[in-house]
C-alpha cells in the first residue's frame, strides 16, 4: 500500500514516485531470492546510484541531489519497504560520505566526492572493533605516523558492505584517550588491507556484513580526514545522520509487515468471517498503524530540525529508539496474524521480523539511545 505522504514541494512527490516505481520493478521482484541465497546483488546499486538514489541529501555542487534530509529518509523508507539489506547499504554510504563532505578540505572533496556522489561508487562505514561497538574510545586500531603518511595495523569489524565497497571510512587510534582517534578514506584496494568471511547473520543475508583487517597497510598522509585526534567528533556528527537513516529504514520494514498483514486480514476467514473484522485482531492491526505512523512522524521531525540548522541529536536518538522498537513490535504482530504459516518462510513476515532486530543494535543500541536522551534531559 503507498503510503500517503506530505512532501515539501512536487519535485518531491516526483522523486517518491520514481523511487516507488524502481524499489518495484528492480528490487521487490528479486529480493527473496538473494535474501533466501544469501548472494550479493550484483548491479543493483548501480542502477539506484544511476537514477540519483545514492547521494540525495548531498549538496548539488559536488554531485549530489541537494534533497531536504526529510526528503531523503523517505525515499529510504520507500527502499526499506521492499529491501531492508539494499536500504541499510544505502543508508551506510551516506553515512560513509559524511566525514568528507564535511570534514574535507576542498582539495580532498574535488578528488574523491564526484565519485561517492555521482553513483559510481558505495561506500563502508569502519567505526567498531570486536571489543569496542558503542564504547568507541575504546579503538585499538592503530595509524602510526610515518614518513608523509600512516601505517594502520588493527581489526575492524561489523562493516556493512565490507570487501564490496569501493572506499571505506576509516576510524583509528593516532594518539591516547578520546581525541587520540582520527579518520581516514581508505580505497578498496589498498596494499595491506583484506576482509574475514562475511557473518552468519539472522537477517539481511544479501549484503555482506565482514570484519577487516590491516597489515602494514601505509596510506598518504591526505587520506586523513580532518584533523588529526578530531576523529571520535567526525564519527558522532555522522552518527546522528546514521541514526535518522536507519529509523526510516526500520519503519520502512514496519510498513511492509503491516501491509502484509492487512492484506492477509482481509483474505483470511475464520467463523464466516474475514479475520479482520474480528475486534481482537482489529485492534492488533490498528496498533499496528500507529506504531508505523509515529515511527515516522519522530523521524520526520528530527529531519526538519535538521533541514533547519536546529540541533537535532536527541531528536535522532528518539526516532531511533521509537522507529527500531516499532519494527520490532510490528513485524513480531505480523507474524501473529499470520498464525501457524506466519511461522513459515513462505511469507515474508517471518523474514522481516529476523531483520527488524538488529536494527535495535547497529548504529547505537538502543540503551545508548536511552542514555543519550536521558543526558540531553539534564542538560
């Protein structure tokens, strides 16, 4: 079911429409095939990337389609809605892009931005290790300076994307302590560099998810983005905008499930009637679209605040929280209505309700959500 959505201008509604109109014939016809095999899908991040789907919120001047962040997350939803696995990847790449479109200096975003944005490349975000995933002072990665550059040794893991991108958004210990982290764009083929199988994961088989490592790996000194020590800063201002992605991805999936379940509703039949004129799974369904449209409406106006320069960090942590808790719930009750064959892989339900867990973990579980709301209340 479209959903009815209230857009800032026709050039909007237009590019909603072209979003709907690719996510149905390019992604809804293969997904459960590359979900269920597990196999990577060649080609089609090009295809989003030709249509102008991989750089919207960027600014036009480099590349990018200069979309208001409101915007943007819509169309990610609309992604999210017929592929989870594609939506995260492209929510990933812009939070990938980030550091350089901000943090860069000119000379580095004439080099190597016209390729993030124009849709030839996707990016990887490289941010935990095995023993640091929330707590990210505590890195071990380590770039140590050498002559006109840095030789990384270390680990990294839990990289979307990892051995598929084309760059990867490095963070590495340079120095002691929280400002002792810098941030480095590391190419795919850099010398050194190499990737662990992917993960077994309960959901979104179809991209990769690996960890990496660096040997020796020497890169030139203006691969360093920002400052060096400025790295934590650069990774948590892109967080914030990571964190507003993956709440349009989460509601995304929560709108599929729900879609799924209403259709079911209203073919099943139980005691001459259709299952969904029974009050008890009524008000199930009805729970259902709320949770859906407050996830939205949280993610919605963090991206206003943020369209308008306002500060929006606890905003993004409340529509991560709300949004990835909705999916939870929601594809958890569409299994419900589902019954007996909800528990089958002959619907999708089952597969989105794996999917929608760990958007409760990556990007800040949602305890650190928690944390960071209840700190910007003492504030």
């Amino acid at each position: 079911m479209a959903v009815d959505r209230l857009l800032p201008s026709q050039e909007a509604a237009e590019l909603i429409e072209l979003t709907r109109e690719i996510a149905d014939k390019v992604l809804d016809p293969i997904v459960d095939r590359h979900e269920k095999d597990e196999t990577y899908p060649e080609g089609v991040f090009e295809q989003l990337g030709a249509a102008g789907l991989l750089s919207l919120p960027q600014p036009e001047e480099w590349g990018g389609g200069g979309q208001p962040y409101e915007v943007y997350l819509q169309v990610l939803e609309e992604i999210a809605a017929r592929w989870a696995s594609v939506a995260v990847a492209v929510s990933v790449h812009s939070l990938s892009s980030h550091p350089l479109l901000v943090f860069g200096t000119e000379e580095q975003k004439k080099r190597w931005l016209p390729g993030m944005l124009s849709g030839e490349q996707i990016g990887a975000y490289s941010l935990s290790e095995p023993q640091a995933g929330s707590d990210a002072a505590a890195l071990r990665c380590a770039a140590t300076p050498t002559d006109g550059g840095y030789v990384i040794n270390g680990s990294k893991s839990w990289i979307t994307h990892g051995g598929k991108a084309d760059f990867y958004t490095l963070f590495a210990r340079t120095g002691e302590g929280s400002r002792g982290v810098s941030c480095f764009l590391v190419p795919a083929d850099q010398p050194g560099l190499s990737f662990g199988k992917p993960e077994e994961k309960m959901g979104l088989h179809a991209v990769p998810t690996t960890s990496a490592f660096y040997d020796n790996a020497r890169i030139d000194a203006d691969r360093r983005i920002g400052e060096e020590g400025q790295g934590l800063q650069i990774a948590f201002s892109a967080l914030d905008s990571g964190r507003l992605g993956i709440a349009a991805v989460a509601t995304g999936l929560a709108q599929a499930a729900l879609d799924e379940a209403v259709a079911y509703a209203n073919e099943r039949t139980a005691f001459g009637r259709k299952i969904i004129d029974h009050q008890g799974l009524g008000f199930l369904l009805a729970d259902m679209a709320a949770a859906v449209a407050t996830a939205r409406a949280t993610y919605l106006d963090a991206a206003r605040r943020r369209d308008q320069g306002r500060p929006y960090s606890q905003q993004a942590s409340i529509a991560k929280l709300t949004a990835t808790d909705a999916a939870m719930k929601v594809t958890t009750d569409a299994v419900q209505v589902f019954g007996g064959v909800g528990y089958t892989r002959d619907y999708r339900v089952e597969r989105y309700m794996r999917e929608a867990k760990i958007m409760q973990i990556f990007e800040g579980t949602n305890q650190i959500q928690r944390l960071v709301i209840a700190r910007g209340l003492t504030r």
